[in-house]
C-alpha cells in the first residue's frame, strides 16, 4: 500500500517541471498517519499552477502606469449626500434586514503574525472595558442588529486550518454567543504552498508536512461555494452578504445606509473606504482606472501618484480601503462559476522549513514565495460598483500589530472603541467624566441616538464602566 502510495506520489510531483522529490525525504521515517497527511497535502498540489505563479507569468501589472491614470472614484461621500438622500438609503437597508434578505460574512482565517497572539485573532479580548473578544464584539454586534429589525441574519465565518479548531471551540464554548446554531456556518478556506523564491523549491515544514499557508482573503469564494455557503443563502431567500474582518472591532456590522446604498444603485458589489489621514497611509487605494473601480496597495503606488491633490488642496487618491464590502448573491454566484476570477498575488516573505538534513531554518530576510488571492479583486467584475465613504472614527479600528508598534494595534483600537463610545454619549447629552473609560455595549445602543432613547443614567458614572441594558 505504502508503496503504491509513494510510487503515485512521485509520479504527482513528476509534473513539476524541476524534482521535487525532495518532499519526501522523510518518508522512511514517518508513521502511517504520517504519510497520509503528507499524501493528502502532495496529490492536491497543482503542478501547472505552481510553475507558472513561480515564473510570474500572473505578474504585477505596471504600477506606475496605472497610478498615473487613477482618479478618485465617484463615491457617495460623507460631505455632499444629502440627508434625504440618506434617509432613503437606511430605509431600502433597513427594509432588506426586516425582509430577511442579508446574510453576513466574517473572514478570519489570517494567521495574525503581526499581532503576535497565540490563538486565532478573533480570540483577542479587545473590549477596552469589558474584555470581549473580538468574535464577541462583532457577533453581538449582529444579534443587536437583528434585534433592532426583528430578523435573523446568518453569519458565515471563515477560518482557516491555522485558526479552524480553535474557532469552532471557542464559538462552541461560549454558546455561539447567542447566535442560534442554524444561523451559524464555519468553513474553512484553503491553503496554497510556498516555494523556495530561488529555486522553485516547495518547502517542507515538517517531516511530514509542506510549508502551508491560508490562501488569501479572497479564498473566501472558493471556500464559500464549496462548503454550501452560498446555496444556505440562496435556500434563506438572501439577496446581499455584507462582507468585513475580524480584525475591526468597530465595524459597522449589515449598517443599513450602506446595504441601502449599494441596493438603490443596482450594485454588484459596493465597498465602504474611509479618507486617507495622508497620503503614503498604509491602506489600499480605492481608485477608478478607465471607468473600473479597483484597488491600489499602498505598497504599490508610487508616492508622486499618492501626493496627487485637487484644486482645493485634498488627496486626489483620498479613498482607502477598509475591507468591509456588500456583494450581490447574485454577483458572487456569477463569479464563483468562474475559475479565473481571482488571480493569485505572489508576496516574498520569511518561510520557516527544514532544510536538506532536516533541520529546521527560520530565515532572518524573505526566502519564500506565498500565494494569495484578494477579494477585492472582484471590484472591477462589478456591475455598478459603488463606493461609500465612511467616518473612520465610527467604523474602522484595525487590530494589526503588537501594543509595541505605534498604530494598529491592541491599544489603539481600544482607545478607538473608548472615544467613540465617548462621543456618543456626549451627542446623547449624557454628562460623565471627561477621560471616564465607558464602553457601550451593542444590545444598549448602536449609535448615539440610540443612546439618547435608551438611557436614564445620571452623572454618577466613577470608575471604568461597561453599559448595558
Ligand atoms: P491580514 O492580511 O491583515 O492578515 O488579514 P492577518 O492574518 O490578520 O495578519 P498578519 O498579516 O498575519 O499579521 C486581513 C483579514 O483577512 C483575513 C484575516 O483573518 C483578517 O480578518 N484573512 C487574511 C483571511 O481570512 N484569510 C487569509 O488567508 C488572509
């Protein structure tokens, strides 16, 4: 049996146009179960795929060229929509939530490097008050929102064989926090190999086991499709998935102006971005290039195009991507049943693995080549794209590095988180202490209006406190 196994391995890894073979080095040395996960992991390695992203045949278009042709995107901007317009926009949004028509996605199969925390990054107690973790923050998040419009909407959360077992342990645990069990769907996305960026090598991380990593963000359509994701949608009568990160906590979960937005203009897809605070800010640049909505990263766009400014003196490239989009099921439908439309991304990082005499190497400078996908890359697939500008005070504190670097960490999402809540009850005419930390639980309020309804505190407020009903 082991034999064969191995025969139809090296047979597999034959079509790789340099050996590969090396990838079973170890293979007198491994157990059963052993040689079954390495054997699984080979045979679904696409040799054709793997040589053609190592020679960067799918390589980065000309940057340059196409920054010097971006334009800001036409967006519905936070100075000059009219409250009417507004207003008509959050009542097709709320409309479709009392329908039952939207079901969310929550991506949170990323490996977290950056923050360094041992667990999945949904995990994280980022309640700046109350500890909550991330999940719970955004899960309650939803069920409030649910709540307010008297509906059920389904979470479909992606994890990834770096954060699945611990995830569905977690949410398991804690009861879902309170999410009923069938408007709960985890699946898992999945992975691609990285390749020694010298050589074309595939990199074993184990004996047993190849250098993995999740496959992108936009793994998500893949992933989505093969678990039965988007038939529960179809079977639930939903028509728009709204679509964010975990690591937001101030997300503005399914907000009902932004659904209505992208609904009232027949858009395939719709994506919130906030103002870039300056111009090399290290957010993807929502642009429109020959009449397509698409996206920049920072990485990429070459400053004199990032310090472009308008007659009045702002950015012209102002629009930054925060990761939170609402897709048409029928876009997404489309697109699914098309295997090309999301290209894979090659980006040179540090790949631990075990080197010729099996010991194991954590490289100091990139070694390796990993493969992602993005979904934003379904942006210019869309019909009617749309862009929505979002105050980035109330919707986007991301929790990306360790409290050791000076933004996008731990500590600055929680300061975040605090001075909206802050403002909140300022708007509310509710009087605390100035530098009174006051976290503002979602079942309570999902704004300061909502505040100001519910709220019969008085000025008493003398200690860190959390607010619920
Ligand atoms: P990031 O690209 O910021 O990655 O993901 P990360 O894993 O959170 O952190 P680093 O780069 O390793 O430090 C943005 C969002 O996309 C999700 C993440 O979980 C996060 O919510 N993501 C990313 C996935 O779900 N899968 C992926 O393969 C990559």
């Amino acid at each position: 049996m082991s034999a064969r196994l191995q025969q139809e391995l090296l047979e597999h890894l034959g079509r790789f146009e340099r050996s590969q073979e090396h990838l079973l080095r170890h293979w007198g040395q491994l157990t059963e179960p052993q040689r079954e996960r390495l054997a699984r992991q080979v045979l679904e390695l696409q040799p054709p795929l793997l040589m053609q992203l190592f020679r960067g045949e799918d390589d980065a278009p000309d940057w340059t060229q196409l920054a010097n042709l971006a334009e800001p995107p036409s967006a519905v901007r936070l100075a000059g929509t009219s409250a009417t317009a507004r207003q008509e926009a959050r009542q097709r949004g709320e409309q479709l939530l009392r329908d039952g028509r939207l079901g969310m996605v929550l991506v949170a199969g990323g490996q977290g490097t950056r923050l360094g925390f041992p667990y999945p990054k949904g995990m994280f107690p980022i309640g700046p008050v109350s500890g909550r973790s991330l999940f719970q923050v955004l899960i309650e998040h939803l069920r409030a929102v649910s709540r307010r419009y008297d509906t059920r909407v389904p979470l479909y959360v992606m994890t990834s064989f770096a954060t699945h077992q611990e995830t569905v342990a977690f949410l398991e645990k804690h009861d879902r926090f309170g999410l009923a069990a069938d408007d709960l769907i985890v699946f898992c996305q999945g992975t691609m190999p990285a390749l020694d960026a010298a050589t074309g090598d595939l990199l074993l991380a184990e004996p047993d086991s190849l250098a993995l990593s999740p496959d992108g963000h936009g793994g998500m359509l893949p992933a989505f499709v093969g678990a039965g994701g988007l038939r529960h949608a179809q079977d639930r009568g939903i028509q728009q998935l709204f679509y964010g990160q975990i690591d937001n906590p101030l997300l503005q979960v399914c907000d009902p102006e932004l659904i209505g937005f992208h609904d009232l203009a027949n858009s395939e897809m719709t994506t919130q971005v906030v103002r870039k605070r300056e111009p090399m800010e290290r957010v993807g640049n929502v642009v429109s290039i020959g009449g397509s909505v698409r996206i920049i990263e920072y990485s990429d766009l070459p400053e004199a195009a990032a310090r472009r400014t308008d007659e009045a003196g702002e950015l012209l490239l102002w629009a930054g991507n925060i990761a939170v989009h609402v897709f048409s099921r029928a876009f997404l439908e489309r697109v699914a049943a098309d295997p090309q439309s999301l290209p894979f991304h090659r980006a040179r990082k540090k790949v631990p693995h075990l080197d010729a005499q099996g010991r194991p190497v954590d490289p100091t400078q990139p070694n390796g080549l990993k493969f992602e996908r993005f979904i934003f890359d379904l942006l210019p697939q869309a019909r009617n794209a749309l862009v929505v500008e979002a105050d980035a005070s109330s919707a986007f504190a991301p929790v990306k590095n360790a409290d050791s670097e000076p933004c996008d960490s731990p500590r600055t999402a929680k300061e975040a988180m605090l001075r909206l809540h802050a403002r909140w009850l300022v708007e509310a005419d509710i009087d605390v202490p100035p530098d009174l930390a006051v976290e503002i639980s979602p079942f309570l309020a999902l704004n300061a209006a909502e505040l100001r309804q519910r709220l019969r505190i008085g000025g008493n407020l003398n200690g860190p406190t959390y607010l619920e009903p």
